[in-house]
C-alpha cells in the first residue's frame, strides 16, 4: 500500500489555491507546453477513456479532454480533497468525473481504461522504489489489455551542465519562489528535493517494465530536462 504521509498530503492541500500559479511561474509557463504535448501523444485513434491519476487541479485532464474534442470520457483521481475541489470548480472540467483516491487502490474495475495519464506526480509516488511499483502495477491492472501508460516528468538531463543547472534551480531558485507565492516555504523545499533524487529516463522506463509493461519508450523535452514516457499493457 501507498504510504500516504500525513504531512505530504498536508503539502499539497495547503498549496492547491495556489499550485498553478506557482507551476507556471517556476517553469515560464513550459508546464502547460509538457502537458499538452503528453497530451496528443496520449490521446491516439480508438482511445475512448482516460483515467488521470494525481491529477491535482485536473490541468493534464483537462489537456487530455482538449486533446480529444470530446470523444475521450475522463476520470480523474487525487488523493488530496482541496487539489479535487479546486480542480472540479474549472468551467472546462465540468464533463470530467473527479474522485477522492490513491494510486495504489484505484477504485475502479480491471481493464476498465484505454489510456492512464500521469504529469509531474511521479517523482511523489517515488516515496520508496515499492511505492513506486506498487503504484505502476495498480496502474496496469486498470488498463485494458493493449491500453496505454502517458507520464512527464522531470527527469535528469542527459548532458552534465543542463542536470548541474536544474538541480541547482531546484535546490535554490525553487524553494524561494514557491514560499513566496504560495506562502509555504516547507512545500517547495520539499518538491524541490524530489527533482535531484529521482530517476534518469532509461531507468524510470525499465521500472516501467519491471511493473509489467511493455513497449516502454521515452521523448525528452526542452533539453532533456522533463521527459514523456510511453508504456503498453
């Protein structure tokens, strides 16, 4: 089971009036950019349904509708009651099915979905490597058989100078501007902290495998610092 830590679920509801603002803030606006590129390259033909997990305040659920001009059902799930509720109060969210629920107990049938999509939660479901793949196998065991995983992420920069630079952004830069704009200096210095120490792309994809799936690939995007990957069941 998903170790639910009282005080990271406290993060992110003290954070949630405030979480895009600073999202975008923090990367010039290029989350929206990350999301809506995962976005296309999830919502492929015969894709009928959607389940976005740790969706927040629904932006990767909301691109994922976009994306599909209304052919796509979506449900999206969160574990943190404030990230819902601000989510669900979107004018664009109004035909998306919110829920209060962890990644690891989905509550919701085996293969029930065509396509599962992930932004930016990874790296907090990344509590231990068991977490993680606790997680990853709820994830399969939802999916239809040939249904598709979509996560972006941050990831580490394949060339050395780019990595050194976005762990000392993270390290420093982050922080400060989150406990400025969001008014919780302990929320950021703990987002920032899960930048440095979570996985480079070949490895996050061949925990993916570990999980059960299977043509597992990775894009990288602006310089290499966030990363789509792409996993079948």
């Amino acid at each position: 089971m998903l170790e639910t830590v009282p005080a990271v679920h406290k993060i992110f509801a003290r954070i949630s009036g405030t979480y895009e603002l600073v999202n975008h803030l923090l990367t010039f606006g290029l989350d929206r950019y990350w999301r809506r590129r995962a976005a296309r390259c999830a919502v492929q033909p015969g894709v009928a349904s959607c389940l976005d997990v740790c969706t927040g305040t629904g932006e990767m659920a909301v691109s994922v509708r976009r994306a599909g001009r209304g052919r796509v059902a979506v449900a999206a799930v969160d574990f943190c009651e404030p990230m819902i509720r601000a989510a669900a109060r979107k004018y664009e969210s109004l035909d998306i099915a919110f829920q209060l629920a962890k990644a690891d107990m989905l509550p919701f049938p085996d293969n029930r979905f065509d396509l599962l999509t992930i932004s930016f939660a990874v790296r907090n479901l990344n509590l231990t490597r068991d977490n993680l793949n606790a997680c990853l196998v709820e994830f399969r065991r939802v999916l239809r058989t040939g249904g598709r995983l979509v996560a972006v992420e941050t990831t580490q920069p394949p060339v050395s100078a780019i990595r050194r630079l976005l762990h000392f952004y993270a390290r420093y830069v982050v922080p400060r501007i989150g406990a400025v704009f969001s008014g919780s200096g302990p929320a950021y210095a703990y987002l920032s902290n899960t930048i440095p120490r979570f996985y480079s792309a070949p490895e996050l994809a061949e925990i993916m495998r570990d999980a059960g799936f299977t043509q597992v690939q990775y894009r990288y995007l602006s310089f290499g610092i966030v990363a789509i990957h792409e996993a079948v069941k």
